[in-house]
C-alpha cells in the first residue's frame, strides 16, 4: 500500500509515527499492564503473609529504587549495559532459532557450557597476551555452546526427538557438568572453597567507567552479524524459508535436517558467547554453582523482540534495565528479584493474547505480538523434518 | 556357583556386564519402593501431558502447574497448621491442615491450567510459548513469594507418610519386595497406580476417551458428528492440571515436608518425555517413568554403596555429578532412540476454529 505513495509522504512525520506506533503500540502497552500487574502483586502478597506491614504505596517505593538502579547514575547507566550484552548474545541465539521454528529454550545450557569453556581456556592462556588470550577465551566459549547446541539439532534432525525437551536436559546436564570440572579439574589448589583461578590477560577491557567491558561492542557487532546473515545471505534465506514453511523449504531443494543442525549450533554458539562475555567482563572466574537468569531471560527477550536482531537490542535493554535495577529494589524496598521473573511472564502474557489486547484497546493496523513462531508447535512431536 | 559367578565377572569388559547385572539382582528389592517413589512425579507429569495432548492441546507449562501446586500446598498448610495440624486422620500420618493443603495445591493446578487453557484454546496462541509464559510466571511467583516467606522459616504441616506393612510380608522372596514397592508408600505415590489404570481404561473404553481421541485425532470431523471440542479440550487441559499438580503436591508434601525454589528440577519435561516413549498412553508413560526413575534410584544406590569388583572401581571414579546428571541423560537416549516410532495425535498442538455457521 504505502510503496504506492510518493516517496516524500511515505517519510513525512506523520506516516512514520504511525509505522513505529505499530510495532510499539502492542510492547508498550503489556509493559505497561505488566508493571501494573507487578504492582498488584506486590500489594498482595502483603495480604497474603502473615507479619508483613501493610502500605499500599510499595509498589511505587520499588518502582522508583528499580528505576534508580538502572538509570540513576553513570555507573548505574553502564550496569545496565553490561546486563544488556549478554542477554543480546541470548536474544539473537533464542530469536535466530526462532526464524527456523526451531524452539531453543535451552540457551541457559549452552550459556553455561560456553562459560565453562572459556575459564578453562582462559586460565590457561591466561599468561599469554591480552590478544591473543582473549580470542582464544571467546572462541572456546563460541564452539563449546556451539556443541552444545548441535546435540538438539542433530538429534532432533536424525530421530525427530524435540529440542524442547532435549534442550532442557541439556540445561541440567550443563548444571552437572560444571559442577564437577569445577569443583574438580579446573579447582584452584589451596582454596578452602571450589572456585577456579582467574582468567587473567583472558579478561575483557574495561571501555566505559568501572565495569562497562568490550562484551557491550562484541553484543553490537553480533547484532550486525546476525541482521547481515539472516537478511543478505543464501543461508538466511533458507533459514527463514524453513521456518515458516517447512514444506515448502524442502520442494525447494534446500535440506531441512542439515538446516536443524547448522541453526541450532550457531543458536548454541550465540549463547555460549554470552557465556563467555559474562565470565570474561564480569566474574573473571566461575564458581560450581555458577548460574545466572539470562538463559532463560533471553527467551523473553526473543519473543519481545519479535525474533528480530535491531528489536531484540531494545528488548534487551529493557530486561538489562530490569535485572542491573532489580539489586536495588531488593535492597530499598525489600522486593525479592523473583518479581521481574513475574513481570517478565506477564509482558509476555499481553504479548500473546495480543488479540484480545487489541480488541480491548481497538487498536487498529498494529502488528501482531508474537511472530515467526507458528511453526515451532507444528513440528511438536516425531512430524518434525522430515526430507 | 560362586565359582561360576567370579569365572563370568572375570572375564574382560564382558565382565562388568555380568557385575552389573549381579549388582542389580542384588539391589534391586532395596531400591524398588525407591524407584515408584522417584517416578511418582515423572508419571503424573506423564499423565497430564497425556490427558492433555490426546484432545490436541500440548502443555509444556507442567512443570509450572507442578511447582505452583508444591508451594501452594506447602503453604496452605504452613497458614493452617497451627489451628488444624493437630487433627489427626489416623492414616498415612495425615492431618487436617495437610489434607486441605492437598485440596488447594490440586485447585491451584486447575487455576494455572485454566489459563494455558485459555491462552491455547480460546485466544489461539502457540501452545509452546503459552507454556514457556507459565512456567516463567510459576517459578518467578513461587520464588518471589517463598523469599519473603523464607526470612520467618515457618513450620509447615508436616508431610504424608508411608504405609507400614508387616515385617514378614516384606520379608517374602520376591513377593515380598513387588508388594513393598507398591504398598510400602504414601497415598499419593500409590494413587499412581490406581490412577493409571483407571485413565487406560477410560481412554481408550469409554465414550469420554473416545471423544478426547477424536478431538485429538480429528476435531473438524469430531465436531461434525456433534462434540462440543473447545469443551472437550478444556476439560482435559483442566484435568491434566489435577494430574500435574498431584505430582508438584507429591514433592513437597509426601517426599519431604517442605518446599524448595526451584523442586521440581524438570520433572515436568522428564514427564512429556515419558509420555512420547510411552506412545501417548497412560500405562506406557508410567513405564517410561518406571524406566526414567529407577536411573536416578539406581544412582542413588550407587553413591550410597558401591559394587565390588571392577565395575565399583570404575564407578566410583566417576564424579558424584555424574549421578544427579544420569536421569536426564537416560531420557535423553532413550527418547532420541523411540521417539520416531511413537506418532503423537494428529491435531496435536493446532488450535481449532470453529468453521462459521452461516
């Protein structure tokens, strides 16, 4: 409709702001609801246990200490960041398998698995320079997430078994796995507790204030990488392809199996990168119960952003924001950080009855909340590639 | 016959085979309640995902279900027990508070099944991500509120025991120890058996089964010949939530007292495993399970006392990890070797529009 304009009023302000209100509108607004939603539980939940004061202006209280933390000051700004890098690393690996139809819920594993892999070649370069440490360092995490990503894939393409569970029990065997290489092989000798040594000259530079490291630039250029892959090459095209239509994909001559396993490893390699930036920017060395949220926060950040690579950035800012801030809410307001698991959900709750939304708010000519993911229940079960 | 044995446990490799084989014999009556009761979980989950994925709706939000009803339970009897945990029911230990902890835990997993069901059913969304939706509300909500309940460390109402058989009876060779695994249990780890019986019977006997298949299988013609499917569907979504959150209950009130954030360590996945190795039936899944769990009982057994001989040299060089990560490895396998002959319905996770009636 619109290429049928002339060129000048496709640009004019008005046609853009009614094209960024649609691919906003239906984010805002669940944002929005989910904050109230939040707010409601944390009135609640005062009803609910016995002993807790009752002050029905907490939820502000815990707003403003969220807000405060993840934008209160530079220090605070640039916290944010590096809360955000990795979970674009994760964003593009859930998002990236998405466009395949391919669910992998399991980047927590694949997270961990990278991590693990880059301490243990980051101690052991760490002597070596900076360069040529920190390369090795990342690699290691890539190709370590990258297998653990080809284990779905590949069996998901030769017996039909369905990442969604597989992946999840990658999840738990990656638990395992560091557990023991850290609490055994990768121990650092004379510490009472199990921790490894530190990653040394592996360790990513430190480029704005006093954490904001290179893993924010390594986020971008991964974000560029992926666009570029996704939407300018062949094998973009028949990821894509293959996502939406399978069938399709097939009479076409590409060859959904070899497409499973190429998507889901470079999904795990994504993932294992953001393994890798979290323990090279930030902890430097890993403990055996290492974990953290961003395995599974990327699957929100995938969905909000709409699989796309430039939306998964705004959504991953958003959740960054949400979890660098949720410290300080804990601490001021004494709000557990479980809540932004629970706004988390509810974002995404909205986005996925955005029709009901809709109809609700009659917003007319909005885009749709959720894409590109009708074809990941379709292949639930052995009706998965099959060619 | 000794001899024979230590000849056969000898030989190389081959060997350690016959090892195993003679550590299992031997363990085996020891560890077989073990087994029901660390299935327990994984076939109610298997349950659920059968009741719902028979009618076409697939439910990758049990695990949610399943730790929402183990907080819910949990916590209803912390807030009861002080008025009612001391009524005692005189059977399985059991008090009053507990018995309605069990109750609301079993409400609470129909009120998160509604929701799936409404979100899969009524709005229409992808059945996968409705399910990730509701397994992220449920452990962030469970965890958000166990946080603050955690800092007074209440005491709850205490947990379902187990069944006491006589001594004797236990004592029977064989007999003795199949009675022990299924009667030496608490109400709910029995009520699985009862229960998987029943749903096979149903399902595949009864005019209610055969409606559900036919909404799985062919909704377009099932509502041809006069079957309601929304309802159809939303019924099962609501009973599998019973099943599911019989299961969550099963872990913070018959096998420990108390809940933990994060308990049910993807046995609601484990579950839908279980369900495809098993073919979509309730009798299969629960051998499934029965297969899945006795990895994690025989692990278990193993940690605790290792075998003689080699086969104990080699196992007890293996990192303890290796154990907590054996179950998920066995269903990784196990499904990656059936899962392309078990055909799962053939509506199974498609939304279904009523055509119009004009």
């Amino acid at each position: 409709m619109s290429e049928a304009r002339p060129r000048s009023e496709r640009w004019a302000p008005r046609q853009v702001a009614r094209r960024v209100w649609s691919v906003i509108a239906l984010p805002l607004i669940s944002i929005l609801l989910a904050l109230i939603v939040g707010a409601i539980v944390i009135i609640a939940s005062q009803l609910v246990l016995p002993g807790a004061q009752f002050n029905l202006l907490l939820p502000l209280t815990a707003y403003s200490a969220l807000l405060q933390g993840a934008f209160g000051s530079f220090d605070a700004i640039v916290d944010t960041l590096v809360a955000t890098a990795p979970l674009v690393l994760g964003g593009l690996s859930v998002g990236f398998a998405f466009k395949a139809g391919l669910f992998n819920i399991g980047a927590q594993g694949q997270f961990l698995l990278g991590a693990l892999a880059s301490v243990a070649v980051g101690v052991a370069v760490a002597g070596s320079s900076p360069l040529v440490a920190i390369s090795l360092a990342l690699l290691a995490g890539l190709l370590a997430g990258a297998a653990w990503g080809f284990i779905p894939g590949f069996l998901k393409a030769v017996s039909g078994a369905h990442e969604v569970v597989v992946t999840i029990m990658l999840n738990y065997i990656a638990i395992a796995v560091i557990a023991a290489v850290v609490g055994g092989p990768l121990r650092q000798q004379g510490r009472p507790e199990a921790i490894t040594p530190d990653v040394g000259n592996a360790a990513l530079p430190i480029l704005i204030g006093n954490s904001g490291h290179a893993g924010i630039v390594l986020a971008l250029v991964a974000v560029a990488f992926i666009a570029w892959l996704l939407f300018r090459t062949t094998l973009g095209f028949e990821v894509r392809t293959v996502g939406a239509n399978p069938d399709a994909a097939r009479y076409a001559g590409m060859r959904p199996r070899l497409l499973t396993m190429l998507t889901m490893s470079i999904a795990g390699g994504l993932a294992g990168l953001a393994g890798a930036v979290v323990v090279l920017g930030v902890t430097h060395l890993m403990t055996p119960s290492f974990g953290t949220t961003v395995g599974f926060d990327s699957i929100a950040v995938a969905l909000l952003g709409r699989t796309n690579p430039v939306g998964i950035v705004f959504a991953a800012l958003l959740f960054g924001a949400l979890r660098a801030g949720a410290t300080l809410m804990q601490i001021e307001a004494g709000i557990p950080v479980e809540l932004i698991d629970v706004l988390q959900a509810t974002i995404l709750l909205f986005l996925v009855a955005a029709p009901v939304l809709r109809r609700v708010f009659r917003l007319r000519g909005v885009k749709t909340g959720i894409e590109s993911t009708e074809t990941i229940t379709k292949t639930y079960g052995s009706e998965t590639v099959t060619g | 016959m000794d001899a024979l044995v230590s000849a056969l446990y000898g030989i190389p490799i081959v060997g350690l085979v016959f090892q195993l084989g003679g550590y299992l014999i031997a363990v085996l009556p020891s560890i077989a309640p073990g087994i029901l009761q660390a299935a327990t979980p994984i076939a109610f989950a298997a349950l659920c995902g059968v009741m719902c994925e028979r009618a076409g709706v697939v439910n990758i939000g049990i695990e949610g279900i399943m730790i929402t009803a183990a907080f819910v339970g949990w916590y209803t009897g912390v807030l009861l027990a002080p008025s009612m945990g001391s009524v005692d029911l005189g059977l399985f230990g059991a008090n009053l508070a507990l018995v309605i902890g069990l109750i609301v835990a079993l409400l609470s997993g129909v009120v998160v099944s509604a929701l799936h069901a409404w979100l899969s059913i009524s709005v229409r969304a992808d059945q996968i991500i409705s399910g990730t939706i509701i397994n992220i509300a449920a452990f962030g909500l469970t965890g958000y509120l166990n946080n603050l309940i955690s800092k007074t460390s209440p005491n709850g109402a205490g947990s379902f025991t187990q069944f006491r058989l006589p001594r004797e009876v236990l004592d029977l060779p064989i007999v003795g120890w199949i009675i022990g695994m299924f009667l030496n249990q608490g109400p709910i780890a029995m009520s699985v058996i009862v229960i998987v019986v029943v749903f096979q019977v149903l399902l595949f006997r009864s005019r209610w089964g055969l409606r559900s298949r036919a909404v799985g299988e062919h909704p377009r013609a099932a509502e041809t010949v006069g079957i309601d499917v929304i309802r159809v569907r939303y019924r099962n979504v609501l009973l599998g939530g019973v099943f599911a959150a019989l299961g969550g209950a099963y872990l913070s009130m018959e096998a420990t007292n108390s809940f933990q954030q994060g308990m049910t360590t993807g046995r609601g996945f484990i579950g839908l495993a279980a369900m495809i190795v098993g073919r979509w039936s309730p009798v299969g899944a629960f051998g499934a399970a029965l297969l899945f769990s006795s990895s994690t009982a025989l692990g278990n057994s193993i940690k605790f006392s290792l075998p003689s001989g080699d086969l104990g040299t080699i196992l007890g060089s293996l990192p303890d990890q290796f154990y907590d990560a054996l179950p998920y490895l066995v269903t990784i396998v196990i499904l990656a070797g059936v899962v392309g002959r078990s055909v799962p319905p053939a509506a199974d996770g498609q939304p279904y529009e009523r055509e119009a009636t004009t």
